[in-house]
C-alpha cells in the first residue's frame, strides 16, 4: 500500500493531544461550532485503520448518524476528506447504496448507519472493528440508543485489538438539563472515558479563518447567550424569555441597497378559540429574512365564527394583495407551508383556489426555536411596521 504521508502535529491542534493519544475506549467529544472536533475524530479513525492496513489486516470502523439521510452530506464526506488527508483515498472504493469506503487491497470497510433503521444495523454481521463514531450525538433520543447498538458492536471486536474504541462528537444542546449533557457530566473523571471540551479558542493552526472570526464577532454582538452556546458550546438555558426582543429589527421601508427575490407564506390555523394566522416573509439578495406583513384572525369571544370556506377567501386575497405591491412585484411566490394538523382549511383552499399548501410536521421546540436564533443572532431577520405585525412581535 501507499505509505501515508501526514504532519500530524501540521493538522490536529494541541488542544486535541489528549484526544490523540489517550488508549481509553469511550471518547465524548463536545464543544461549539468550528472547534474542528469531528475533524479531529475522521483522522484519528483514519489513523486508528491505518495500524492494521500497513500489516495487510483487514479492520472496519463504523459511523453512525441518527438519521440515514444525514449520511451523505456529513459524515461520508468527512471520511473522504480524512483519507485524502493521509493520501489514501485512491486506495478506496466508495459506494452509496449503500454507504460504504473499501480498501481495495484488504477489503477493510468504512460503514455508514443511520440508528432510525436500528433493525439493519443490528443484523449487520460486520467483525473486524476497531472504532465506532457517533456524530451529533446530541440528535440521538437517549443514552440508551448508544447501548443498544455498543453491545453488537462489542462482539464484532478486532482479535488483535484490545477494546472497541468508541467516539461521540456534539454541540452541547442549550437546555443544561438536556439528556446527553447531563449524560456527558456524569462522566467526567469516569474510569475508562475521555470526556473533552474545545471551541474555535483553541485553534492555534490557523484552521479559523478571519472571515470566520468576523462572522463569529457579528454574533458576538448581536447575542452574546447565542454566541456562547454555539462558538463555546456552553449550555447557557434559554432564559425568562424565548427570543432577545431587542435583535428583532423593525424596518420603516425596505433598503435601496437591497430586494426582494422571492416570497414565502406560512399558516398556523386555529378553531373555535385559537387564531388563525398567516405570514408573508420576504427573502432578499443579500440572504435577509423579513416578516412583511401577516393576516390574523381570532374566532374568541365572536358569536359567529368564520368558517374555512371564509378564511380561505380571506388568506387568498391577503396573499394577492401581498403580490401585486410595488417593492415585492415580480417575486416568486417560493413556497406555502401549514401545520400538518390542519387538513380543513388546507382542502378548503385547495377546492377554491387549486393550490397546495405543504404540511409541515412541528419539529423538537429547541430545534425551532434555534432556527430564528441563528437568524437573529446574524442580523438576518426583520420586520416590517405594517400594523399587522406588530401583533406577531409585540
């Protein structure tokens, strides 16, 4: 085989040496964004293969996301590019269906799972492992999941290795409560595991590039609670208050230096007591979100309540009204999404207006919620002062 050529110490920052050169077999890896963690981790599995490779031994390694469609973006990439790094990615087949790295020569195997088919990656007979990863960890369900699919593993160990290496990587969650940080905690110091931190502080190779340190600084600013849990990776809680009121940023009129591209509306449907709303957001050039105007409508305390029949003409003349104004004509309508709960008013508008509003299912609340942090953090997202909106900010 090719005889790799790697500076270690070129491409793998001080701050991981204990990462590097620690023999314990269960590894957690948490820290912000950009802290190069699971970097970090592809080279080290890369390396791990490598010892076994240069004797013509055949050992696999196995990497594991929640979810299965994740794979292809994330972690197979990573592997690549970790290969790469040691020069050995001419060496390797790469296959997607299923997911797959092979070292020609030995036949070892890099394997790509996603844990919501667990059936499958219980019943793959894989052997020869020396190192399992899990990536963003912190999208698995609970610890458990982990010890279902460590126990298979286990068995499958290399005969020439002594342990199967385990690795987890992830950004801490905000809530300090959540499962996989009080999870991590009580590892701290645990005979057997390697519990370690790290942030964009620690780079000292120069992987942090001043753009990324100017966009790290405008959210600094912007949200100093936000920047911390995402660039420090410190569970800092989400507060007495969801959003930072003070980062939603109203607009008297749309920039001259910017426009609108396309347009998006969004619906939340009540019933006999909650408010039927709907939203019209505005992408612009410049990759900002702004909340241009929003119709609302609350059935409480009315004797006569509007039916779907009703509030479907009234969102269809909203979304017309929305259209045909000056500064947004032209923009294509990109998409119209509505609670997946909701199939009365959806098949109401499909049945006048011939038009699909795509359901949409409600994510985790922390998921959602951290969507229009990241916006906010940005200096992304605005509101225009029509009066109508003012509802949905005030």
């Amino acid at each position: 085989m090719t005889k790799p050529t790697i500076d270690i110490q070129q491409e793998v920052n001080p701050h991981f040496k204990p990462v590097w050169t620690t023999k314990t077999s269960y590894n957690v890896l948490r820290g912000g964004r950009n802290s190069f963690k699971s970097s970090v981790i592809a080279m080290l599995l890369v390396y791990l293969m490598l010892q076994y490779l240069s004797k013509g031994e055949k050992a696999n390694l196995v990497v594991i996301r929640k979810v299965a469609s994740t794979i292809r973006d994330s972690v197979y990439l990573k592997m690549q590019w970790a290969l790469e790094k040691f020069d050995l990615q001419g060496e390797f087949q790469s296959t997607v269906a299923p997911f797959k790295l092979m070292h020609k020569p030995t036949g070892s195997t890099i394997y790509f799972y996603g844990q919501d088919d667990f059936q499958k990656l219980k019943s793959n007979d894989i052997g020869n492992i020396v190192a399992v990863w899990y990536e963003e960890a912190a999208e698995f369900n609970s610890a458990e999941e982990f010890d279902q699919t460590n126990t298979t593993f286990m068995r499958q160990k290399h005969p020439l290795a002594d342990t199967v290496r385990f690795f987890w990587s992830y950004n801490p969650p905000r809530n300090p409560y959540s499962w996989i940080n009080e999870w991590s905690d009580k590892l701290v110091g645990e005979d057997g595991w390697l519990v370690h931190d790290s942030s964009y502080k620690d780079d000292e190779l120069g992987f942090v590039t001043e753009q990324m340190l100017q966009d790290i600084d405008r959210i600094k600013r912007n949200d100093f609670d936000y920047y911390r849990y995402l660039y420090l990776g410190e569970p800092v809680g989400l507060g007495t208050n969801v959003y930072n009121m003070s980062l939603f940023k109203p607009l008297d009129q749309l920039p001259d230096d910017d426009r609108v591209i396309s347009l998006y509306y969004s619906m939340d449907t009540g019933h006999s007591v909650s408010a039927t709303s709907c939203g019209c957001y505005g992408l612009t050039a410049k990759g900002k979100v702004i909340r241009l105007n929003g119709y609302y409508y609350s059935p409480a305390g009315r004797v006569n309540k509007k039916a779907p029949s009703e509030l479907s003409k009234d969102i269809n003349t909203f979304i017309k009204k929305m259209s045909a104004l000056t500064p947004y004509k032209g923009a294509r309508i990109q998409k119209r999404t509505i609670d997946s709960a909701e199939a009365a008013l959806r098949n109401q508008y499909l049945k006048d207006f011939g038009q699909h509003w795509i359901p949409v299912n409600k994510l985790k609340k922390v998921d959602m919620v951290d969507y229009v942090h990241d916006l906010l953090a940005q200096g992304r997202l605005l509101s225009q002062k029509p009066v109508s909106n003012r509802i949905a900010v005030l």
